[in-house]
C-alpha cells in the first residue's frame, strides 16, 4: 500500500510526542529515505551503474540511552516490541524485522563501533515490499540512531557499506550498495549517476517540466526468498565461465558487448542472456545520465522501454502485472517512458510523465488495470527528495 506522506514536521512532533509516552524522556530522531530507481536494475551487485534518487517517504528512528546493554525496540508498522541483548545478536536470518536492526547493530560492533543500550521507536512510511527500498532506509536509519546515542560519528560511506553488510549476513538478500548509498548521499531536485565500483557519482537535476509516478501492481515481492539471489549467482556463475577467455574481468562490468557477443559460446543461452541483460543495462545508464543532462526526455523514456523490455525477456525478473502496466503506460498520451523497478517478481513501475498530465496519467491507469485485473493499482508522485539526516538537523554530514 502506497499511504500518504505527512511533513517532517509533523512526523516529528508526533515521534517525539510517542516515545516519551513510551519511554517517558525525550529523543534524538533521524530518518532515512526510500528511493526509486529511474535506471539500472540489477547491475550494482555486478559492479555496474545505477541512477537513483531519493523519495519523500522515510523510516523514522526516535531514540535515547538506556543504562543496561538492552535495544528495547518498538516498530509502530508492525506494531511490535522486542528485546535484543548488544551481547547476543549473532545468528542466521529469522525472517522477522527485528533482522534488519539486530544486523545493523551487529555489523557496527563487529566494526569496532562501542554501542550503548538504547530505547528506539520506528514509524515508517515507505511502503513495503514493493520496490522503494524499505529495508535500506530502516537500515541507516537504525544506524544513525544507534551511532548518535553512543556519540560516536560514522563517515556517510561506511553507514551504506556496513549496512549493506548487515543486510547480506542478517536479513539473507545479496543486495548491491545503491539502495544504502542513495539513502545517505541523495540530494533534493536530482539523481545520481552512481558507479558501484568506485562509488563515485554525479548529480543530475530532474527537469521541472516532468515527473516520476510510481504504480504499484500489487504483487508484493520478498528479495530474501531466492529468486534474487539465484540471478546473482548466475552472474557469478558466468563471470566465471567468461574468465577463462577474458582473465582480466572480475565482474560484469567488465565485459562490453563485443566481448559477450565473441565468447558467448562458453556460456548456456539462459547465462548468455543474464549476461547481455547486465551488460547492455549498464550502458543504457551511461547513456541515460548524458541525455537527462541534456534534458531529453524522449530519449531517456526510449531508454527505459528498452530496459524494462530486457529486464523482461533476458533477465527474467518481471511478470505479467509489471509488463500490464507498462504496456498500459506507453499507450497513453504525456508519458514519455515506463519500466519496470526494484528487483522484480512484483512490485512497482516507475513512469517518466510530462508534468501536465500526471492527475490524467494516475487516473486513467488505475482505472484501465483494475479492468483487466479486477486490482486497484495504486499510484504516487515522487519527487527527487534529500537524503539521510538527524531532525532538524542534517546529522549525517556534520
């Protein structure tokens, strides 16, 4: 479900308002934001490029010192308590949200970062299980929580990287590092061009004459059930079969379009095409960061056609909502692209729509997938929107 967004302010009073009713003292609060991605799906774990950027929905953490080495954390999404000892967070997945703050909590200690117990109280808005990066944004958001009370600072970088790892050892998806980053480093009006080897990026300022409108198809994905994971391993798998032709690659990013057309003989058709997919997909984001510098939204729509067509046919994570609703969106006058988004199997798409026709767009679209469905499909508005911080102030870059 796609819920409304309320102002940070307002969120704010009515987190500090909570915890001190729980916890009968006040609270540091900080939030970290979901993104979407415009393009570059399932490239980052292969050391690829992605353009992400920040969205107004945000994992909210309110918190404060305990004396004891307990988190007492309450989730009001899942409106549950639990109770973790900082001296005993080891352990597999347990499928269960508290993974998600146990493993941050972990993964910082193993770092070498003294935690202190801590009250926490978690409201979040960014929808779940649908493509808009929840789980990143709980992660760095517990993160900055937990480094605040113990008043220790952690460089922006390594918040997205040990979270990142958290979400690997405790949580069991094998995610790349583009939802953690955007969460610290995205900027308000703009994406980011972002290299997930050298984690170097640019900026990109969204045009005002556009906007970015998410549908959700109402099929809600879980990333930890193995279908992601299993395209990762399969990427895996053919690097390594790549390597005896082309022994300097250590990852798909390494392989251009020539070289996969040369060698494709060492792989079977299903690896060729998880190949060709990741390969081409990194070159359309290239492509794509040149031409939204230049503003050309007819291209960066073809562009996201033409990705959501191989996310589809190559790599083999969409499905039959996903494709209706694209199919759907490129009918309609005012829309100039519309694919696919997050890691698949269910989810959302994310739309490039001429800012004049968005109230038409989000109407007609419901109403035309909930007639071949018999499913609402809701709809957002999403605006490129800063990154992590304390409240009101911006923690995470003092």
């Amino acid at each position: 479900m796609i819920s409304r967004v309320s102002s940070p302010e307002s969120t704010a009073d009515q987190l500090d308002t909570q915890f001190r009713h729980l916890f009968g003292t006040k609270a540091l609060l900080f939030r970290a934001p979901g993104r979407i991605n415009l393009i570059g799906e399932h490239t980052d774990y292969n050391e690829g490029f992605v353009m992400p950027m920040a969205i107004g929905f945000s994992t909210w953490v309110a918190a404060a010192k305990r004396e004891d080495r307990a988190l007492e954390v309450c989730s009001e999404t899942f409106n549950e308590k639990i109770v973790l000892s900082l001296d005993s967070l080891s352990g597999p997945p347990r499928k269960h949200w508290g993974d998600f703050v146990r493993g941050v909590a972990a993964t910082l200690q193993d770092a070498g970062y003294s935690l202190v117990g801590a009250n926490l109280l978690i409201h979040g808005d960014v929808p779940v299980g649908i493509g808009m990066s929840s789980s990143a944004s709980l992660e760095v958001s517990v993160a900055l929580a937990l480094g605040a009370v113990a008043g220790i600072s952690i460089p922006p970088l390594e918040i997205a990287m040990l979270c990142q790892k958290a979400e690997h050892e405790f949580v069991g998806t094998r995610c790349g590092i583009m939802d953690h980053f955007a969460a610290c480093f995205s900027i308000a009006g703009h994406a980011l061009m972002l290299d997930c080897r050298s984690l170097e990026y640019r900026l990109l300022a969204i045009p005002s004459d556009v906007e970015m409108v998410v549908c959700n198809t109402g099929v809600r994905h879980n990333l930890a059930d193995g279908k992601y994971n299993l395209r990762r391993l399969e990427c895996e798998t053919a690097v390594k079969l790549l390597q005896s032709s082309l022994p300097e690659i250590r990852a798909l990013r390494d392989v251009g379009i020539d070289d996969l057309e040369k060698y494709k003989s060492c792989l079977s058709e299903m690896l060729y095409r998880r190949c060709r997919h990741v390969v081409t997909e990194n070159q359309r984001v290239i492509t794509a960061a040149n031409v939204l510098q230049s503003r050309d939204k007819i291209r960066l729509g073809e562009l996201m056609k033409q990705s959501h067509a191989s996310l589809r046919d190559d790599y083999e994570v969409s499905g039959k909502e996903l494709d209706l609703l694209v199919d759907l969106a490129s009918s309609m006058q005012g829309v100039y692209g519309a694919r696919m988004m997050g890691g698949g199997f269910g989810g959302c798409t994310v739309n490039l729509v001429r800012a004049g026709y968005v109230s038409t767009f989000r109407e007609e679209i419901a109403r035309m997938y909930a007639q071949e469905t018999g499913v609402s499909a809701e709809t957002c508005m999403c605006k490129a929107a800063q990154g992590a911080s304390g409240w009101p102030t911006e923690g995470i870059r003092s």
